[in-house]
C-alpha cells in the first residue's frame, strides 16, 4: 500500500498547518502528483477517505493535480518524456528507464513528487 503510506504522510502535514493556523476545519486540499511516484488516484482517493475520517479534514475536497515525468539522457543530452513498454507481468504500460534516443540510461529530472501545493482552511 504505497498510496496509504504517502496519503498518511500528507494528511499528517495538512493537519500540523491546521493546527499552526488555528483552523477549526479544513475544506479543500490540493496536491501535485508526479506521474513517475506512480501512485493510483483512486488508492489515493480512497486511502484519503479513510484517513481524515474523524479529523477536521474530514468531508473536505481534495484536489489532484498530475504532473507529466521527464528524463534527461546523460549520454546524447536527450531531455523530455520518459517512454513506455508493454510489462508483459502486469500487462500495462510501464516507464523504462532508456533514452528514445540513444537507448542509453536516464536519470529522472521530473515526476516523483508527491506535494500539498494549497490548502484551504476554516479559522
Ligand atoms: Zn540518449
């Protein structure tokens, strides 16, 4: 339960701000997701759901932006999308770590953020 372990990271945060701020509720969160964290919204929606239960996060909207991924080659100077292959295993697309370019390894410049980018508090 990836989701769950960065939802109850984030909540814990959005509460630590509520409390320094005196906030008798809070009734929207927004957050950036890169897509390369490879978190599922829904687990992220229901893990959120479950987790402000009984807290005065509890019945707040909650916001999800997606954040696109980029890669940098360090071998042909390659900077931009990262690319997808068929996992055989999962039969999904997933993210390889090659350039497009020149096949060579890529380092992650983008994408595997996962941030509280606003909050809206009722104080
Ligand atoms: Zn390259």
């Amino acid at each position: 339960m990836h989701e769950f372990s960065m939802i109850t990271q984030i909540v814990e945060n959005v509460l630590k701000e509520a409390e320094k701020h005196r906030a008798k509720k809070v009734t929207e969160v927004n957050l950036v997701i890169g897509k390369l964290t490879f978190l599922g919204l829904e687990q992220v929606r229901f893990s959120y759901d479950v987790l402000v239960k009984g807290t005065i996060m509890e019945g707040s909207k909650l916001y999800i932006e997606e954040k696109n991924g980029v890669v940098k080659c360090s071998s042909c100077g390659y900077e931009g999308d990262f690319m997808y292959e068929d996992d055989p295993m999962f039969h999904v697309p997933t993210p390889t770590l090659h350039c497009p370019k020149c096949e060579g390894v890529v380092d992650i410049v983008r994408g595997r953020e996962c941030t509280i980018k606003s909050v809206k508090l009722i104080v």
